[in-house]
C-alpha cells in the first residue's frame, strides 16, 4: 500500500513541472490580415492564448514549455513569412505575403494601400 501511494504521489509531482509561459515576442507584421495569420498558425497544442496587437505589433503568447518550446514558437512567425526581435523572417514565406503585409519598404513599390487590404477591419 505503501508503495502505490509513493507511485501515486511521484506521479502527480511530474505535472508540477510544465509550466506555463507568459510572453511578448516583437513580431513585424502591417496589418489586421498579419494578425490573423498569426494567431491562427499559434493556434496549436500547447498555446493556451495568443494575440498579436497591430499598433504596437506584440505578440502576446502563454503556453505550455513541454509542449512547445520558444524555439518552435519563433519557428512558426518566421515559417509565416514574419521577422521577430529574435529571428529573421522565412524570404520564401514573406515573398509569398500579400504585398499589404510585406515589410514596409517593400510595400513603398507596390503601391498596395489602393488595393484596401490592410484597412482595419470594423
């Protein structure tokens, strides 16, 4: 009995040691769109909140740090095609963004602003 109880005990400590993570990531984003392919591809095991604010462009993330790590959490804004304070953005995936959410000197060229895209949605 002695025994099962010690099992019973250990086992319920190892959960004691995930714990949940509380962030703000600088991701470099334009637009309301961005905001929704952000929070959309963090919408995975282990993230419990996520929400990226477009004036200020923090991204504010809680998860789990045995389910996912910041390192794969970096990985996915960079796979979006988006530049952190930490990682640069994937070229391919960013070259692939809709011009309104290219970074701001590309979106100079493009002329982007007609098209309406990265106007707030009401």
């Amino acid at each position: 009995m002695k025994k099962i109880l010690l099992i019973l005990m250990m086992a319920a400590t190892l959960g004691v040691y995930a714990k949940n993570v509380t962030q703000q990531i600088l991701v470099k984003g334009e637009c309301d769109m961005c905001k929704d392919k952000i929070e959309k591809a963090l919408d995975v095991p282990g993230v419990s909140f996520a929400e990226w604010n477009v004036e200020s462009k923090m991204l504010t993330i809680r998860y789990n740090d045995k389910k996912i790590s910041e390192n794969q959490i970096y990985a996915t804004i960079s796979g979006l095609g988006y530049a952190t304070d930490k990682t640069e953005a994937n070229t391919a995936a960013q070259q692939k963004l809709n011009k309104c959410c290219q970074p701001k000197d590309a979106k100079k060229a493009c002329g982007s602003e007609k098209a309406g895209c990265c106007e707030k949605k009401k």
